[in-house]
C-alpha cells in the first residue's frame, strides 16, 4: 500500500512536533514510532528525510561515548529548533 506525500508530510510533522515537545531529549527510533503508532522501517525512512533536509540530528553515540551498533537516536536541530519556537 503506497502512501500519499501529504500524509508522509502530516506525520513528518507529527514527529517534529513530538520532538520538539521533548527538546533538548533525544529519543530512539522505535519511541518514536511508538508515540506516532507506525511501522519502525516506514519512520526510519521519514527521519533520514528529515536527516537530509536539516530538520533533526542523528546520534550515534550512547553518553559514554560508545558508538552504537544498530540503533540511533534522534533529536531536533537547533535550526527547526527557533523555528518551532517562534512558530
């Protein structure tokens, strides 16, 4: 089942807005997918979109430093950042 670039849209901004409500937190792919109710591989691709476009930052490293293996974590750009707040 293909879905629409508007809905890919709709929920792109439903998970800025979730990450902005947790800002400066940075959150895992498979939270996020939860929060959203989504498949984790359809949201996976949705954030490297986001990736691409500037929009959020990907983590690759747990607080120690240790890098991760298979997972990544996730948190709002300082850019989308300003603009959600004077939005």
């Amino acid at each position: 089942m293909k879905i629409s670039n508007k809905k890919r849209e709709k929920i792109s901004e439903q998970i800025l807005s979730y990450l902005y409500s947790i800002n400066p937190k940075s959150i895992f792919t498979s939270q996020i997918a939860e929060e959203v109710a989504r498949d984790e591989e359809f949201i996976k691709n949705l954030l490297l979109n986001l990736k691409k476009r500037n929009l959020i930052i990907e983590i690759k490293k747990n607080p120690k430093g240790t890098l991760y293996l298979r997972r990544s974590r996730w948190r709002l750009s300082d850019m989308a950042y300003a603009a959600y707040k004077s939005y």
